[in-house]
C-alpha cells in the first residue's frame, strides 16, 4: 500500500513542533497533545520543562498537578519532579526515604520558546528550528491569529501552504481575483533538511489602499519566498514591488491526533505603520484566507500526506513510522505532480528523508539525506 505520513508517524518524534503559544503556559501546568500523546508543560522556576503526562505511579496527568518552585508535584499522591524528570520526594515513604530508581517521569528531548511560541522535540529533532528575521525588525508590525484546529493532517496543510496554484480557485473571493492560472517555471534550492522556493508572479493585491482609488491595478506584481523547514514549519515572504510593502506568514502546525492538527499563524507587516485598526484589519483578511483553505482541506478525506516510496522501502508502516524492508517493487505513486507542484515534491521528499533517516538510524545506517531538487524531476505538463 501506499505510504503516508499520518498525524501519529512516530518519525515525527524527531522535530520541533510548537505545542502553546508562550503566553497559554503560566504558573500552572498545561496538558497538550502531540502526535497522539499527551504531554504536559510547566514553568519550574521560570524555566520551561516538558514531561508525558503521567506520572510514573499511578499514571495520573502531571498537567493536574501544580508547580512548587524547581519541581511539578503530581495531584494525587504528591511525588515530586524536577525538569530532567528525576524524582525528588515520595510523600509516602517519608522524607528520608529515597523515591525508586524507576520513579521518573519522561522528560522531552527538549523544550525551548521562539518566535512566541513554545516548541517540544519528544526525540532529537533532525532540523533546527525556523528563523523569523523580521520580528527583529522594527518597520514590521506583528499580530497573531487565534490558534485554530483542523481535521486535515498537518502535512497536506504545509502542502497547501506552499501551492500557489490553487489561488485563483480556491481564494477567488480574497486573494485569488483575477490573475492568470499558469504558474511560471520556478526552482526550489535545498537548505539542510528543508528548502527555499522563490518565484514571481502577477496576483490580486486588494490590501494595497491605492488600489480603491485608481492609483494601482488590482493585478499587481509579487515576489514570493518561501522557507521550510521539517516538519511543519514554513515562512512566507510576500514582497509587492508596486505598492512597497512586504508581508510575512508564519506557519506552525502541531500535529495533535490523528484528526487535529493545530494551527498557528503570524503576520509581519511593514505596510501598516502601527495603525492598530489596519493591524486588526489585516489580520481578519489573512483569517478569511484561512479559511478559504481549511474549508477545503477538511473536505479531502485523506488519513495522511502521500510519500515517494523507493525500491526498499515498501509495505506498511513499522514501529519508527517508516516503511518495512520487503525487497519489493516501489508502489506506484498516488499522486500526478506538474512542473508548478516543485515545492509539493519537494515538501514530500523531505518528510520522506525524515521518516527514512530514523529507520536507518534504528537499523543502524545513519546516512543522514538532503533534499533533493524537485523542480528538475516532476511531470512537465
């Protein structure tokens, strides 16, 4: 059968996901969800910890309990954990006792906060973690979205976040107004485990104020960069020549569950000029053509984004998320890809790179792939 990366593909473990914006985790402990398992998150003594949600007793959430300085302390019997999970007191057994060797709790492989958002890695991430130079600079205004949930897996979200040749279609009524549907030529440049995609083209530009007066077409001139990085972080710079203004999304996707992915949404700005109105306004466009997407994205059915195979690599998922080793014939792929789906390849080989690269490293090949240029091998049309 054909592979797919699920929303619980155990590879995944290996990355950085967000799992809270840095202002959702407080004084108490936060329960979260990633890759199908809970995971509880804290501040001990104001340094951020991250542990599964159980405590190693009675399985009891950590989430349900409360923070005492450097230490969680769980709601039902009281044990005691510091940040590397080690614990520290069993009520119980008295003060000079000490807790069972076996008494810890799991700790992430690390926990860290950027951009605003709070990032865990269950297991060494084969990626670092995306750069967002514009929140540096201070010609960029920033408003957030409100979080929201999908049913859609998180990978056909970041693959939908990197098509461009759905706009005319599928955001007919914001962004999508009348350009043409051919999508020029364009290359995709690896980076390490992610890649760089950047193209030109003409598009509908209807936040440009100067468009309502005559001043500029509506069909405007726009370049386009995109940056990702595995497995679901993606930036976009969206720069309009004519109207001299510069737009960057920032995409995070926290895969919860099988059927819930988190969605989590940045806008920089450096057109508004600290106009708080214009701020609000231009973060319910960018909501409007959200949800242009989802409305789609939920409709499609799928369990998982489809992955390339390769001659060894068939059959069903294992226990890493990769495939079994059969021998087989590669399985004919289930998609049709054309020279304007380069970056949708290129999203694909990447996260089949990560799923392969934990196999190998678990049967103890760690040869450690790069993404290759899917521009030069799609499907002409």
């Amino acid at each position: 059968m054909p592979r797919r990366l699920r929303n619980t593909t155990s590879a995944l473990r290996h990355g950085w996901h967000p799992v809270a914006r840095s202002e959702e985790v407080r004084d108490e402990p936060v329960a979260v969800r990633l890759l199908g398992q809970p995971w509880a998150l804290a501040r001990l003594d104001g340094a951020l910890a991250a542990f599964a949600d159980r405590c190693p007793h009675r399985l009891a959430p950590l989430s349900a309990g409360r923070v005492d300085g450097q230490e969680i302390v769980c709601a039902y019997h009281g044990w005691r954990f510091v940040a590397s999970g080690e614990c520290t007191a069993v009520p119980a057994l008295g003060a000079a006792v000490p807790a069972p060797r076996r008494a810890r709790a799991v700790a992430a492989w690390g926990v860290t906060e950027r951009h605003g958002l709070v990032w865990l890695a269950p297991a060494e991430p084969v990626a670092d973690l995306i750069e967002l130079p514009e929140a540096d600079q201070g010609e960029f205004d920033s408003v957030w979205l409100t979080p929201v949930r999908s049913s859609a897996p998180a990978g056909l979200l970041a693959d939908n976040f990197l098509d461009t040749a759905h706009f005319p279609f599928v955001h007919a009524a914001t962004i999508g107004a009348g350009e043409d549907t051919v999508v020029p030529p364009y290359r995709v440049t690896p980076d390490g485990a992610g890649f760089t995609v950047r193209m030109e083209q003409e598009v509908a530009n209807p936040e440009d104020p100067l468009v309502s007066t005559g001043e500029h077409p509506l069909i405007q001139r726009r370049w386009s960069t995109y940056w990702y990085q595995p497995p679901f972080m993606l930036r976009l710079r969206l720069e309009y020549p004519d109207a001299a203004a510069t737009n960057t999304i920032l995409f995070c996707l926290q895969p919860e569950d099988d059927r819930s992915t988190r969605i989590y949404t940045r806008l920089l700005r450096d057109d508004l000029g600290g106009d708080e109105t214009r701020i609000a306004q231009a973060a319910r466009f960018e909501q409007a053509v959200l949800d242009e997407d989802l409305a789609l994205q939920e409709r499609f059915g799928l369990d998982g984004l489809p992955l390339p195979g390769s001659e060894s690599h068939t059959g069903a998922e294992s226990h890493t998320g990769a495939e079994s080793h059969t021998g087989a014939e590669p399985q004919p792929g289930e998609e049709v890809s054309i020279r304007a789906d380069a970056a949708g390849v290129a999203l694909r080989r990447a996260l089949a790179a990560l799923v392969d690269r934990v196999r190998d490293a678990a049967s103890g090949d760690a040869g450690y792939p790069t993404v290759p240029d899917a521009s030069a091998v799609v499907t002409s049309p």
